[in-house]
C-alpha cells in the first residue's frame, strides 16, 4: 500500500485528482468507481479545473458511483446523482449515458442490485475504485456488521451514520435509513483503490483500518488484503498511523 501525506484538504485533494486524471490520461476509456460525501469535493473540483483548461478530458470514459440513498429521487437535492452532477459531470465532457448511480426509486431495490452488479461486469469491472471512508470505518454503505456484505445490496443505516450524514439535510428525521450501496466485493474487485481521508475526527479509525485486524467490525480493513490501495490523507487524518510506525511519503 503507497501512502500519501498532505499538508492539507487542498494538497490532499490535488494529489487525489491528480492520481485520478493519471488514470484517464493513460486509458481514457476506463472505468472510474466514485464516490459522494465531503472528502471528495476537493479532488472532483480540481479535476473539473483541469478539464476547463484542456488538460483533461472524460468524453470516453465510464462511471459507477458506490452507493444511493433509497427513496431519494435523482433530482432530490441529497441523492447522490444530484451530488455528482453539481459536483462534475455537469462541468466535464463526460457522456450522461456513461455514468452511472444506482437509483433509489427503484420499484424493485433487489433488481435493482442485481442489474447493477450486472453493470459493472458488462463494463469490465472498475479500473480504479475511489472510497472515502466513514467514522466507523464504513466504505461505501457497508456498515460495521457481523459479516461482509459481499455485492450490491439494501443497506440499513447505522445511528452513527444516521448521525454523522444528517448535515446535510434540514434535520435528522429527513435522512433517509436505507441506502443501496455496492458490496466489499465489488469494491475489492477493482483494479486499483484509492483511500482520500481527511482530518483529525478519523484519524483513530484510519489507524484502527490500516493497521488493526481485518473484521467486518471495520469494513474499511478489508482493503488490507487488496493489492493494489493508494491511500491519501491530511496530515491530521495520518497522525494516529504515523505514531503506530507506518512510513508514509510526502
Ligand atoms: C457517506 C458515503 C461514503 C463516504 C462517507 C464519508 O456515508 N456513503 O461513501 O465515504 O459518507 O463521508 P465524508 O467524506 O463526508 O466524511
């Protein structure tokens, strides 16, 4: 595992973009898996900054996004297809037809786990998977829970998911408390991972995934047996590994 230290937000989410467009550049055909949440604000800014000024372009490349909340509209300002239009395909050349978020008004949310399954192996599976990683070490919607949840599913949410996800709405009883999320082994089949993980507030629990046992306790330790993970993070999210004797490059 390749660990990356930064000085803050902004050098981490340029260092994650610029990861990002190395693997556009080189296969602009590729899969990219995305991800929603604050963390990766940052990088996908960044990334549309780069498009804008012709260094970059997404006009033959594919996307998965991990997760949506069910029962939000893709309009719904909160649904992560709201989230990732505002946030970049709107501002890039990508084709709408080429990206892809699983969507929570589903009729039939099993269908509709099972065709986006289906999805990702008719694209050829994803080239590089980008993750963020929750307090409680949750990546995507995959929750601390007694197994692994293996591909896309119905996720009930945790409280503390409930807990941490309600800023983003006008109060806590509006957070949706299922989501559909790809499974541990969806994202441990991509070909390439990259962690971006900002902040004190998880530095215990980058520490705990990185270098504790690997338990679906933690979901994010899994990606301990995966052979190919980057992981860039701001000095404060680092801390706690750097103190357990993990040696990370600048
Ligand atoms: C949500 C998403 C995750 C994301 C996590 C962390 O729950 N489903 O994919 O990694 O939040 O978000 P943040 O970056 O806002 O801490």
């Amino acid at each position: 595992m390749r660990i990356y230290e930064c000085a803050d937000y902004h050098a981490m989410s340029r260092r994650a973009a610029n990861l990002i467009s190395a693997q556009v550049i080189l296969q602009p055909d590729c899969v990219l898996g995305l991800a929603t949440g604050a963390t990766p604000v940052g990088l996908y800014d960044q990334l549309v900054e780069w498009y804008r000024k012709g260094d970059l372009s997404f006009a033959e490349t594919r996307t998965v996004n991990l997760d949506e909340y069910l029962g939000l509209a893709p309009t719904h300002r909160q649904s992560y297809r709201y989230f990732m239009q505002k946030h970049l395909f709107d501002h890039i050349d990508i084709k709408l037809e080429n990206t892809h978020v699983l969507n929570g008004l589903a009729p039939d949310p099993q269908a509709e786990c099972a065709a986006y399954n289906r999805l990702i192996r008719d694209l050829g599976g994803i080239d590089l998977q980008l993750l963020g990683m929750g307090h409680n070490g949750h990546i995507a919607f995959n929750e601390p829970s007694d197994n692994f949840g293996l591909e896309t599913h119905v996720v009930n949410l945790s409280e503390s998911t409930i807990d941490a996800n309600q800023r983003f709405f006008a109060s806590r009883e509006e957070v949706p408390r299922q989501a559909l999320s790809m499974g541990i082994k969806n994202i441990m089949h991509a070909r390439r991972i990259l962690v971006v993980v900002g902040g004190a507030d998880k530095a215990d629990m980058v520490c705990k995934a990185f270098t504790g046992p690997v338990t679906s306790q933690v979901p994010a330790s899994v990606l301990q047996l995966h052979p190919d993970v980057t992981l860039v993070g701001d000095r404060a999210a680092l801390s706690r590994l750097k103190e357990a004797g993990v040696s990370v490059c600048g």
